[in-house]
C-alpha cells in the first residue's frame, strides 16, 4: 500500500509543529499528575524533513475515531465500516445521513482537525512489554500463562494506535526498528491525557493508556446492538446517539439473542472461564479452564455481563476481524472501543439487541 499520495489541502489546515507542541505540553502534564504512567507516555517526535501525505481514507477515519464514531481499525482504505461510521456521525449531527462524504458532512467532521498521523517516540515503558511470542492462538492452549499479553511490539504498538501491524509497515520506512527511543509514524488518535486516569485500578489504568483510551468518557443510558448493520449504538439518556462502534455478532449456531437486555456488571481485565460445554464447535471431552487477564484472551480486555445468562458484551484478540468473522453469540468489539464502552456505562445500563 502506497500511503504517500495526494490529499486535499483542506484537510491539513493546521501546522504539525502548533499540534506536536500542544500534544507534548499535554502529556507532560499528564504525566506530573500520574508519574507511575509516565513510562508509557509517547511524546512527539522531530518532524522528519519528508513530506508525507495520508490518504483521504485514513483523515476521515481519524477523524471520525477521535468523535467516538468507530471505523474499527484505522487502515487507510474505504470500507463499510467506515461509511457505517459516517452515517452513525452524520445522525449525531443532525446531517442528512447518506454515509458519503458530502460537503457539509467534510466541513462539520473536519472542522479543527489535525494532521491525520504524526511521528512519536516509542517510550522505554512501553517498549518493556510484557510481551508473549509464544502464546497459542488455541483457546484451550492459553492456560498456564501469567497473563494474555501481545506477542510483540509490533500488535501492542497497532492496538494503541486503532490500527493494524500491516498499516504501520506502510506508513514507515522498510527497516524501522521498534525500539525504546525510536521514531515512528502512527495515526493522530486523540492525545491522551494521563490525569485523567483516575480509577482506583492501576491495572486498568495501565491497560487504557496502552490503549490510548480517554477514562472520561460520556454517560450512556441504552446500548442498541443491530444484527443487521453491526453496529452498537450508545445513546443519553435524552436519547441523543453518542458513539457508534462496529462489532461481530453471532452465527448461525449461536445468534444473537434478539430482545431487551440489561448490563449486570462490567469487568476490566477479567479472567475467562472456559467452558467446553457452551462451545457447539469444541468436544465436551475437553476440560474447563480458567485464562488469566490479557489483550490476546478470548474476550480481550473488558466483559459486559449481561442478564442472559451467559452472554456479555467484550473485546477480541482480532479487531482486523471485527464486522466480518462469526462469534460464539456474544457481541464483539475491538479492543479500544470495548474500554471505551467499559467507560460509558455501568450496571443497570439498558441493552437492545435487534434484527
């Protein structure tokens, strides 16, 4: 994938150095007031004396992940997901909801915008890991590792940037080391700022910085979950649609259970209990196993227990997959939009799933 190619001026209104110097005068900031996460702060970078330019694509998803209105991975090439994502704004926004980029559309989502990447320096902290080469991709395999962690820099640097191992291979030059220090081009997700991540949790803390997940997040009264567009909706309670977010639902063995539901606790960083018995596809011969914690566990980093009895709300191993792979029936989300959700309700929080 080429990603220097041409994008309208418009777009790129506002000079890297103003954003680089206000991102690093935030994080700094932030990292005075939790010094326990400065470790994992990625300040910018000096600007290379290249010139580079996003595809529009890639400015569009951006933009829309920095609104709460999901692409799912960021990857710079037009999907469903994203024209999901603009309807989704467009409605928010009280715009004729088309999924196209209109001009009106272009003018309201881009307006103050940065420039949709910027170069970082992958901070020691981070670049510590803890990393798990070794981990199987078999459920039934992971029992017995201390934690379900990625299995290297490369997956671990993709999921706090909502985007892929393959697009930060394209957006950098071929031989870039990943490394304590080094610089690289990521997407421009929204700056974190590490004060805000107040929760008595520092494992969670931890996990929403290496995430890049804002802990202030906007209230959501009802989740409505759409077999048929695969997409969770977050609303007020005033009924205003707040974030939108793709996900996987259900298969033919295991659909989604149609109805009106409720959220009866939400778990960050929860162990699994693997059960064979609730898996049509895996023997009931096979023992239940409990997997501890992790990015790469089978339900990710955040479950959303729900009343029907078991079934929840949660992240993946796999967000490339989101929108497209089968579930077991539960409702799947990438990594980052499930601890955004985590953030925005809580128990007692209304749930609809619909056809």
């Amino acid at each position: 994938m080429n990603f220097r190619l041409m994008a309208s001026a418009a777009f790129l209104s506002l000079a890297a150095c103003s954003q680089s110097a206000e991102n690093d005068r935030q994080e700094q900031v932030a990292a005075a007031a939790n010094p326990e996460l400065e470790a994992l702060r990625f300040a910018d970078a000096r600007p290379s004396n290249e010139a580079f330019q996003a595809p529009p694509s890639m400015i569009v998803e951006v933009a829309l992940d920095r609104m709460g209105f999901s692409p799912g991975v960021i990857d710079g090439k037009p999907t469903r997901l994203d024209e999901q994502a603009l309807r989704g704004f467009q409605e928010a926004k009280g715009l004729p909801v088309t999924g196209k980029l209109d001009q009106q559309t272009r003018e309201i989502l881009l307006a103050g915008q940065t420039e949709p990447t910027r170069l970082v320096t992958i901070p020691e902290g981070f670049a510590k890991g803890p990393f798990a080469p070794d981990l199987p991709k078999e459920t039934s395999k992971q029992a017995g590792f201390d934690h379900l962690s990625y299995r290297d820099m490369t997956e671990a640097l993709a999921e706090r940037f909502h985007t892929t191992p393959e697009t930060l291979g394209a957006l950098n030059p071929a031989g870039t080391k990943l490394s304590a220090g080094a610089t690289i081009r990521v997407p421009n997700i929204a700056p974190l700022r590490l004060e805000e991540l107040d929760t008595d949790d520092g494992a969670w803390n931890r996990t929403l910085a290496t995430l890049g997940v804002a802990a202030r997040q906007p209230r959501a009264e009802k989740v409505v979950v759409s077999k048929s567009q695969g997409t969770l909706r977050a609303y007020d309670a005033a009924g205003k649609l707040l974030a939108q977010f793709p996900v996987t639902t259900g298969s033919e063995h295991d659909p989604l259970p149609l109805g009106n539901w409720k959220i009866n606790g939400v778990s960050r960083n929860p162990d699994y209990h693997y059960n064979p018995k609730l898996f049509w596809d895996v023997s009931d011969n096979k023992e239940d196993k409990l997997l501890k914690p992790g990015p790469n566990g089978p339900v990710g980093v955040a479950w959303l227990d729900l009343s029907k009895e078991h079934y929840g709300i949660h992240g993946t191993s796999e967000p490339a997959t989101i929108g497209s792979a089968e579930s077991h029936g539960c409702v799947r989300l990438t990594n980052w939009d499930a601890a955004r959700l985590a953030q925005m309700v809580k128990a007692g929080t209304k749930v609809v799933f619909e056809a």
